[in-house]
C-alpha cells in the first residue's frame, strides 16, 4: 500500500536528512500503547456497526486540491472516515470530483462524519455537490453563521442548512472538550465558535516561551475565528487541523500555558495566509511535517512560511500547489508541491492529492500523487 520511497530525489530536499527506510516493527508498541486511548465504537445510528481496530494500519489522511480551499480526509485504521470541509462550490463539481477521487481511492462509500469548520464558501461550499455523489452519517458544525453581512458566506451557509434540512443524517453541534467518536483514536475539538478548551489536552499545560516574542492581534470577527479545530491522536502521532483559526484565537490557545502540546502534523491553518499560523502556535506546537492547503494564488504567505519553515522541529513543509507570492524565496522543492506552476492557471490544476499515513508509533508516510513518491520520517524515539 506503501509505495517505494527509495528513489525520492535527494536534490529535491530542501532540507538536509537521511530518509527513514525501514519499515518499523510497530505491532508490539501500538498494542501496548494504544491500550488507553481505545473507545468503544459508537453505533448511534442503525446503520453503524462497530468497527474492529487494527493496530498495524495507519491513520491515512488526503489532503485534496480544492485550489485554496479546505477538503482533509481522515480514514481511520477501522475505516470509519471524517472529512473535514468541503471546498469550494460551483466550477461543474470539481471540489466534489476531488473528494470523490480520493473516497474511491479510500474505498469509502459512506462518509461518517462531514465536519464544517466555518461558514466560508472555500469551506462549506461544496456541500451540496458532495451530498449528491455520496451518503453523509453526521454533519458537526459550530451552528449558526456569525458573518451574514457577508452574502456569499450568508449564501453557503443557506445552501448548507438547505441540504441539513433534506437530509436523515444526524447534525452535531461543535463544542471545544469534546471528541469525534472515531474507533481507536481521540479527535478532540478544540475550538468552536470562537471558543478554545479551557484545560489543557492530556500531557498539555505547560508555559509556552514563544508567548512573550510573539504579537497580539486584535480578535477576529469573521468566521475564520469561530472555526472548528480538531487534534487528533492516533497512539503516539498527533495531528492538529484547525480550519481558518486566526492568529488571536491561537494565542487564546496556546498562552501563556500550551493547551495543545507538541504535535507531529500540522496541517496549515488558513491555507498558509498571514492572519493565521502565529509563531506562539507554530513553534509552540513544534510539528515535524507541515502541509499546506494553499492555492497558486491564495495562501501561501512568505511570513507565514518562513514561521513554519523555522519552526523548531520542522522536517518537511509540503504544499498542495506552488505559491506565486512565494516566488523563489518562499517555495518547498518541486518534489514537496502537489500542483507545480502554473497548474492551477493553463489547466484548471491537475487536483493532485498529498497522502498521509500516520502510524501509531509516530511514523508517518507522506505521498506526493503528482509524483506518486513517498518519504517515510521515523518515529521519534
Ligand atoms: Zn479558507
């Protein structure tokens, strides 16, 4: 399932490290560790069965080309799924085409949970041509839309409470301390609304250093900070996706305590845009693999990507397209991007996809579709 890394190009890395080969011994260490942190599958509605966890599989995540949007789909070791955002609407379906790429890939043909982080149409607005291609279990948002001065945000917003209206599925309000029942893992909400935990997550809480040299900002009043944050933690491998989240909501986060602790992916607020990704979270956060949903022309901030490039842990950034305003200075290798120069412009992109697999024991595998070429980075011991 894995493909070959061995022939990743060597001069592609813009970062200097030996690539992880070998295929970790894993089995032993997940069955041990992963004890504490299995749930009981949650069968609420009829046509859930439980799900068997097997502690060997990864957790495979697909960032899909959604051309500077949000679409992030989780598919558990149990195959149960969560897609986080929908991307954009209109252009024919093509956000939906996408996800419905990688279900297929996935071999999905339900989606458990459809998590809508905000109201923007970059992230809502694929809604309803997705639920016309396949069934959703439960929709979780953070209720109602708090920018309706806004008309297309106000208009996505509708079209999606038009689709909750004719739908059977279950609707879930968002609400930070609570988790996502996906079997074998912990998917906490973070941040909801506006709102952030209160408490730390388990193992969290301590000072954060970055605090004290990083700026405030005043508090966001689009949709952007009330988005949906979640972390999940699949054995020892931690991801954080926290939708649009701005810069003040970080710092309610992560200061003065670190309420998230140390994560192993980040997966780029904002699509790598200025108003999110504060070094206060970043670095507080310290990921060894960052990808970023930007598009050619949206994100991909050079502030944004030199705090994340400098990160204190960082192994990888990948990109989901080239950024035209990082121009030369501010891109990953070809190798990192999914969608090269000029996808996006001569050819409505290719939509190529970034894979993750996030083993248990900290090991993670990320796969670039346009190059069909992985790179494995150990666990860390
Ligand atoms: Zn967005």
């Amino acid at each position: 399932m894995t493909r070959s890394m061995q022939s990743f190009p060597s001069e592609a890395s813009h970062r200097r490290q030996a690539y992880g080969t070998k295929v970790a011994a894993i089995a032993v260490f997940a069955a041990i560790f992963l004890a504490p942190v299995l749930v009981p599958a949650q069968t609420a509605r009829p046509n859930f069965r439980r799900h068997p966890v097997s502690l060997a599989k990864p957790l495979t995540v697909y960032f899909v080309d959604v051309e500077g949007g949000h679409a992030a789909l989780y598919v558990t070791p149990s195959h149960q799924s969560l897609l986080v955002d929908t991307g954009w609407p209109d252009h024919n379906g093509r956000d939906a085409d996408r996800i419905m790429a990688v279900v297929k890939h996935a071999d999905l043909d339900h989606i458990d949970y459809l998590l809508i982080t905000h109201y923007h149409a970059d992230h809502v607005g694929g809604v309803p041509n997705l639920v016309q291609r396949i069934p959703i279990g439960n929709f979780i948002d953070h209720g109602p839309n708090r920018e309706t001065t806004n008309a297309p945000t106000q208009q996505g917003f509708e079209a999606y409470q038009a689709v909750l209206a004719h739908s059977n599925a279950k609707h879930i309000l968002a609400r930070p301390g609570e988790t996502i029942p996906l079997a074998g893992l912990t998917t906490t909400i973070v941040s909801a609304d506006g709102k952030v935990i209160a408490t730390p997550l388990p193992g969290a809480g301590q000072p954060n250093p970055y605090c004290k040299t990083t700026p405030t900002r005043p508090q966001d009043q689009t949709e952007n900070g009330r988005s949906d944050g979640i972390v999940l933690q699949y054995g020892k491998t931690r991801i954080v996706d926290l939708g649009d989240l701005t810069w003040d909501r970080e710092m309610q986060l992560m200061c003065p305590d670190n309420r998230l602790g140390r994560m192993d992916v980040y997966v780029v607020s904002h699509h790598g845009w200025y108003p999110s990704s504060s070094p206060a979270f970043v670095d507080g956060i310290a990921p060894r693999v960052a990808i970023m949903g930007n598009g050619e022309t949206k994100g991909g901030t050079p502030s944004v990507w030199d705090i994340i490039e400098k990160s204190p842990r960082l192994k990888d950034l990948w990109q989901l397209h080239y950024s035209a305003e990082g121009g030369l200075q501010h891109n990953v290798a070809a190798a990192y991007i999914a969608n090269l120069k000029g996808a996006s412009i001569k050819n409505g992109s290719d939509g190529h996809y970034i894979r993750l697999l996030a083993y248990p024991d900290g090991r993670l595998v990320v796969y670039n579709s346009r190059t069909q070429q992985s790179k494995t980075y150990p666990a860390v011991q």
